[in-house]
C-alpha cells in the first residue's frame, strides 16, 4: 500500500507509490481457533514519491505467525502476528528482524484474505540519490 496512505503531504493520485507481492504460508491447526503458520514471502515496493526516478526495493522475508480466529465457522474473521527475519536486496544491513500484524477472514481453511502491515525494525541503509526512500514498512 502506498506511502502515501500515512502522509497527508504526498497527493492523493500520485502513482509512483505502490507494489505488488507474493507468499506462501501454510498452516498447523493447534485447535480449531489457534493456528501456527510459516510465511515466505518476496516483494517489490516502491516509495520515492520526490523525483521523476522511481526506485523499487525487492523485500524476502520468513517470519512464523500465530493466528487467533474469533469464530469456529467456516468463514472466519482472524487477527495474528508474525515476527522474522526480512532482507531488503542490495541493501544493508542484510538481513533485519521485523514484526507483521495481521487481520483477515479464512474461507474453508484453504483461502486466508489478509491485510498485514509490515515493519522491519532495523534501519536500511539506502542512498536516496540512487534508489529513493523506504521507511521500513509496507501493507
């Protein structure tokens, strides 16, 4: 999700803002509203919202998650929280530990619609002249 959304000083419609990944993510059932999971994840997100030269930092990350469901049903409300281990490619430190909170709704045990905010911890060091700026997070 873009920078944008936390600072009200970057105009709405700029679209240099945004990204796209993938993970994977499956789970061990504890009980029926407990479940441990192993997220592994690759993004790519880009924040430079000053120049014309839009920067993008490819994000891998592993982090174990626990997630509470609020019902026994099917269709199922959770929330959790994950804590691991983010490396942002081509940048230092190599790798960070970082925290993921999370809140979504699981159809059926085998599809989770998640909304998770990712914060690595560690600051990275970045040349804004060459690549832009990341603020260690992303949605």
């Amino acid at each position: 999700m873009p920078e944008r959304i936390f600072n009200s000083s970057i105009p709405r419609y700029n679209g240099k803002n945004g990204g796209f990944g993938f993970h994977v993510m499956p789970q061990w059932t504890y009980s029926p509203q407990v479940k441990f999971g192993l997220n592994m994840e690759y993004s790519i997100v880009t924040e430079d919202f000053k120049t014309d030269a839009i920067g993008n930092f490819e994000i891998v990350s592993v982090s174990p998650t626990i997630a509470y469901h609020l019902t026994k049903s099917k269709v199922s409300p959770f929330i959790g929280v994950g804590a691991g281990l983010y490396h942002v490619l081509n940048h230092t430190p190599k790798l960070n530990v970082g925290l993921r909170p999370i809140i979504g709704i699981s159809c059926y045990d085998v599809f989770n619609l998640t909304a998770e905010y990712n914060k690595i911890l560690a600051d990275i060091n970045v040349d804004p002249n060459n690549s832009g700026d990341f603020d260690n997070y992303y949605i």
